[in-house]
C-alpha cells in the first residue's frame, strides 16, 4: 500500500501524536505513523473510521480489551502505549510483516514452527486474560530485524468467548499450513470433493516433517471436542522444535478436513500388528539415535544461508536504486541475525556467513577474522578458505607495501584450495577465484579467459543454492557481489596487455 505523505486527522487523536503517513487501512480503521511530540519518539496510531458502525457498548469492551493487552508486556505482542475511545497508540515496529515473507515462497519448517510457536506463547497469554485477536492473519506478525516476531492489533476484537479464542488457534494453525505449503488450507466443505482434498492420509505437503504436519492439523481442527487451545498449540510446537515426541492429546484429532465416513473395520489380525510394530519401533528407534538430530542441523544451516542469502541480495537491490542507507541496514540485520546461529556446537557456517556479509560491508578485517573461525571449526571448508582468499586479495590491495608480500602468499594458499559450485560458491564465485589466483600469479592470460568466462554467464540462469522460488535466493547473488569487481580487474588486465 502507497503510504499517504499527509493524512487526514481523525478528531479524537490528541495533538500530541504528528500524524506522519498511512501504513495500512482496514475493517474499519486505519493505522498512521506518528511522532509522539511528548516523548519525541515515532509510534504506530490505530484510529476508527467514521463509518465503523460499532455500538458504544462495542466500544467500551474493545477499550477494556486493549488495556487489558496493554499491562501484558509480552515480548511477542507490540506494547500499548496510550488508549482512547475510538484510537490506540502502539509500539511501531519497523520491518516486514511475516505476509511478505510467505508470500515470496514456503518457508524452512524450522522457521515456521518457531515464529508460530512464540505468537502463540503471546495468544496463549491473552486468552488467559479473556482477550482474543479476532482477525490474526500474517500481516498481523512483524518480524522487526532481531528477528522476534511482535503481533499487532491483539484486543481489537470485542467478543473473548470459547468460541473467539477457538478461532485464534485456528488462524495459528492457518498460518503454519500457509508457511509450510506456501497455500492457504482449503475450506472445511471442501473436504468431500473430488480432487479437492489437500491431506490424504494426514499429510498436508511433502517435505513437511509428519510431527509438524500433525500439530498443524490439530490446530486446524474444526469440531470444538477435536479443537487444542493456544497453550497445547504452544506444547506441541515446542516439543517438536526440540525434538521431542508430541504430546498424545486424550483423544486422537480427526484431519480436519476429512468428514466421510470411515469403511467397516477388518478383523484385527494380531500377528501382523505385532510385526509391523516391532519393525517401527525399530525404525523409530534408528531414526532418532542418527536421523533428528542431523535433520534439525540441516534444517539450522538452511535457514541461516537462507537468511544471508536475502541479506545479500536486498542490499544488492538496494545499493542499484542509489539507496546506500538502506543497503547499509540490510546488511547490519542479517549480521545480527546471524549472530544468533554462533551458539550452534558447529557454528563453521555460521562464522561463514558472517564473513560473506562483513566482506559485503567492507569490514575487511573482521570478514578475515570470521572466515579463519569457521576454517578452524571445520579446516576443509573449501568454500571458507575462496572467501577468505579473495578478503586477503582485497586486504592485501589497501596495505602497505612491506606487508603485500605477505598477504599476497596468503591469498594464494586460500585460493589454491579445490572448490566445486554448491550452496556456498555459485560456478561465477569458483571463477573468480581462479582468475585472482591466476593474477595472483601473473598468469594475466588465463586470468583474462576465467573472468571473460564469468562475465559472459547469464546471471539470471545460475542454480539457486537453497530452498524454492524467489526466497532462495540468490541465483546470482555471487555474481551481483563480485561482477563490478570483476569487471574492473578484467579492464585493469586488459590495459596492462
């Protein structure tokens, strides 16, 4: 939505909050921007339109909610800050709604999993309290650049029966089906059409782990004696994000989705159960000595490469529209972001991504310094020593010239170092090493023929390193980070001929 430079002022907001521009419209309201000139700092400002029709008795439960949310201070709900009779002023939370994030592709189960889990510890939390969201949707959830998502809008919904919070859970599990499959689950009547069905046999998407898809069908459960609430939703997502088995609920859900009858039962042929039992508990047993806790690592390493690769290339983006300012913050989140992962017992990617962006800074020396921990954690990371090889290029470019020999020998044994494309180094970052290795070496003709051959590559048709559509990333994120470079080697050589 096109923010509105010079808003119109609803009457009942104090002139102590400067309207700035509109950051959203909808069921009746609309929420500014503000500056609070009492407090000199920016705030967000939820006022009512004149045509919501909403009764003063409405308005009175819809007040008293709101306070209610405004003497909670969650960490996952956006502070409260001032409440009025037609208007809230809350807590402004820069960032992306979790909308955005979706929209531009399914999500790592991981990822999903956690954001859902900490909104609901915060519904969790208001229904203890009998106040209920009534429209969570995932533009609701912001996720700011610390990555904690905060919820906005909680209290705005004067009804706080069962039945209310019932339909709060359901939008949780709403959202984690959309995260998961990048759609929206299909309506309950939808169920018994032919072709239509989304989840035979309990299955909502391939890929997505069979605990997670379970938590998300109970969520999504229709029936009230079927439905979890928000604490159980909150349960079962933590224990699967530890890897611990689910929670057994009193009574099996029913797929929410499936309302035919079932067929008339066999006759229970006990040799085979017995059979088929004993060969899953030894599956299971297998599974989780060697598969969870590999499969939670992969998991770790995917969502952190996917959160440096948008780093990367938003900045990118940013830095070709002459937005320096932008493409700095970008930047400076996904290096907070990352931050996060150094806690991992093998944080080699971790000091690896934080090296990638810290070389897109310009922050040389720490990009040094973050490339030699992860080769120290893990001394065979080829793609580390290319990265940390083409640092000391640069490094050793700005030096003074009695410290170049040594940096040059650096270099050299970092880029010496075999490396294939993977979801690291794309074909042009494997190229461009070898043709600062071949500088490096005064071999300016292969030099000139390995840039050339980078050069010429459609950045457009490299391989994505990870993950599915725009959200991976980075098809060429490599090749946007060093093709200004190598372009001016490439001329630098070709003078030199």
């Amino acid at each position: 939505m096109t923010a509105s430079p010079s808003p119109s002022r609803p009457p009942e907001v104090p002139q102590r909050y400067a309207l700035l521009e509109v950051l959203g419209a909808g069921r009746g309201a609309v929420v500014y921007r503000a500056r609070d000139l009492e407090r000199d700092g920016e705030c967000a400002v939820k006022a009512l339109q004149p045509h919501a029709h909403l009764d003063a008795s409405a308005l009175e439960r819809v007040r008293r909610n709101v306070v209610r949310v405004a003497g909670l201070h969650h960490p996952n709900v956006a502070d409260v800050l001032d409440v009025g009779f037609t208007y809230v002023v809350m807590e402004l939370v820069e960032g992306s709604s979790l909308a955005a994030f979706i929209a531009e592709g399914a999500l790592p189960p991981s990822a999903v999993a956690s954001t859902v889990e900490r909104v609901a510890r915060a519904i969790a939390a208001a229904h203890q309290r009998d106040v209920v969201h009534g429209a969570l949707t995932p533009s609701k959830v912001l996720v700011p650049p610390s990555g904690e998502p905060r919820l906005s809008g909680l209290g705005c919904a004067p009804d706080a029966s069962a039945t209310a919070k019932g339909n709060d859970v359901r939008a949780l599990g709403a959202i984690l089906y959309l995260g998961l499959t990048g759609q929206e689950p299909p309506p309950h009547d939808d169920a018994g059409i032919p072709g239509r069905e989304p989840a035979r046999h309990g299955l909502i998407a391939a890929g997505v782990p069979a605990d997670l898809q379970t938590v998300t069908l109970r969520a999504l459960a229709v029936q009230p004696k079927d439905a979890v609430g928000a604490e159980a939703l909150v349960e079962g997502l933590g224990h699967w994000l530890a890897g611990r088995p689910l929670p057994v609920p009193e009574r099996p859900a029913p797929h929410p989705f499936a309302t035919a009858p079932r067929a008339a039962a066999r006759p229970l042929d006990t040799r085979r159960v017995f059979a088929v039992g004993a060969a899953a508990c030894v599956a299971a047993a297998i599974a989780l000595a060697i598969g969870l806790p590999q499969f939670a690592r992969q998991q770790r390493v995917v969502e952190l490469w996917r959160l440096t690769v948008e780093s990367l290339r938003d900045a990118e983006q940013d830095a070709r529209r002459g937005d320096a300012a932008g493409a700095r913050a970008r930047l400076e989140r996904g290096v907070a972001r990352c931050r996060a992962f150094l806690t991992d017992d093998d944080a080699a990617e971790a000091h690896f991504a934080l090296g990638r962006l810290y070389r897109a800074q310009g922050r040389l020396a720490e990009a040094e310094v973050a490339l030699t921990a992860a080769l120290a954690q893990r001394p065979r990371f080829a793609a580390a020593s290319l990265e940390r090889g083409r640092v000391r290029v640069r490094l050793r470019d700005t030096s003074p010239p009695a410290e170049r020999k040594a940096r040059r020998r650096a270099a050299i044994e970092d880029l010496v170092v075999p490396v294939a494309p993977n979801r690291y180094a794309t074909a042009a970052d494997v190229a461009f090493g070898r043709a600062q290795l071949a500088h490096l070496r005064d071999d300016h003709q292969v030099a000139i023929r390995e840039l050339e051959h980078m050069l010429a590559a459609d950045p457009r048709r490299a391989k994505a390193p990870v993950g599915r559509g725009r959200r991976a990333g980075a098809a060429g994120v490599a090749e946007a980070g060093y093709r200004a470079e190598a372009q001016a080697l490439l001329q630098e050589l070709m003078s030199t001929k």
